[in-house]
C-alpha cells in the first residue's frame, strides 16, 4: 500500500493534486501539450502510473479535475461577491476582478495561462459543462444589476460584453503568470479598463 502523505487521507490527496498541478505545468514549459501523456505526467510528479489512475481515467480528465478544482474557490468567492446586492455594482465588479485575478496565481490555474496552453484550454467544454461558466453568469447578473441602478451605460448584449471584457481579465492573468510583482499594477489597469468600458457616458 503507497505510503500516505500528510497527517489524513484528505491531506494526502491535495498534496497529490498540487504535485500533479506542478506537473502538467512544468511538462508544458518543455513540450507540447498533445506529446504529454499519462506516463509523462506521473513520472513527474512522482507517481506510479497505475496510482494516477486513481485521479483520472485519461488526460482529458485530469486537465477537467484540475481546472474544476482551481475554479471552485474563485467561484464561491465570485458569488459572495455578487451576491451583496445591497452594495454599488461597480464596488463589486472592483472586488470580483481583483478576486479573478489572485485566483490566477494558483499553481492549478496557472495552467490555463501559460505559453502552449492553446490545446489544454481547448480541451475545456464551452457553455453550462465549462466550470468558469457559473462565474461568467455571476458577473453577468452584477453588470444587469449595473444597468438597472443606471451605475453602468446600456451595454445592449451583456453575455458578450462580458465575454469581451473577460478577455482583459485573461491577458491580466497571462502577465502574472510572467510577472507575479506585476499582480497590483495588473490589478489596477484591468479595474480602469473594465470599468470604463461599463461606465455611463455623458448624454
């Protein structure tokens, strides 16, 4: 039996996760993504093959676990957020970006980031089954919210707005993942160019 890291089995599995992050991650800086296989990826992160098995039937659904997994925080942390209603929206829509973009610093995250991670994002299913999907809705209902008060202009198709705007939070994510030190100066222009964007104009 493989000798159990960690003071519980719970424990053990997340340190098993995190390794299995750093992993894909270093595979990616040195090839590209379709050459990793299971073997690859269990050999780095100090795995028996067959014991990756236990995470993961294929490639596929170990880049699907360790996205769900990295996204569940940003997403509680999102609807809290979105959730304070009695607050402007544009004070929300300040916190969700900042929350966005720490949630980008983590190592599983990071992932979606990086340089040759084109095939790995592709690999994510676009509408309800993408795990960022419930995230996008949360914002989407802060910028309605937004247009309601009068606090935002009439952006006329907000899933699209939303879908453009999340672009510059994707890029913000991209230039800490090159520069961590960058994190506050990132944070600060994603605000002013998110919230311009949203912003009434004068009549």
């Amino acid at each position: 039996m493989p000798r159990i890291r960690g003071a519980s089995i719970e424990e053990h599995h997340e340190m098993v996760w995190s390794d299995l992050a750093e992993a894909m991650q270093q595979l990616l800086l040195e090839r590209n993504y379709d050459s990793i296989n299971m073997g690859h990826i269990a050999a780095r992160a100090g795995l028996a093959r067959n014991t990756l098995y236990n995470y993961a039937r294929d490639k596929h659904g170990l880049v699907m676990a360790l996205t769900q997994r990295a996204s569940r925080p940003m997403l509680e942390c999102v609807a809290a957020i979105a959730a304070r209603s009695s607050d402007p929206a544009s004070e929300r829509m300040r916190e969700i970006i900042e929350a966005v973009l720490k949630a980008c610093t983590d190592q599983a995250m990071q992932l979606m980031f990086q340089p040759g991670s084109g095939p790995l994002v592709a690999e994510v299913p676009k509408g309800p089954d993408n795990p960022f999907n419930a995230i996008v809705v949360e914002v989407e209902n802060v910028v309605q919210d937004g247009i309601a008060r009068g606090e935002f202009r009439d952006v006329g198709d907000v899933h699209l707005t939303v879908e453009l705007l999340s672009g510059a939070l994707r890029s913000g994510a991209e230039r800490i993942g090159r520069d961590p030190a960058a994190f506050t100066a990132t944070v600060h222009a994603a605000r002013e160019i998110i919230l311009a964007s949203l912003a009434r104009r004068p009549d």
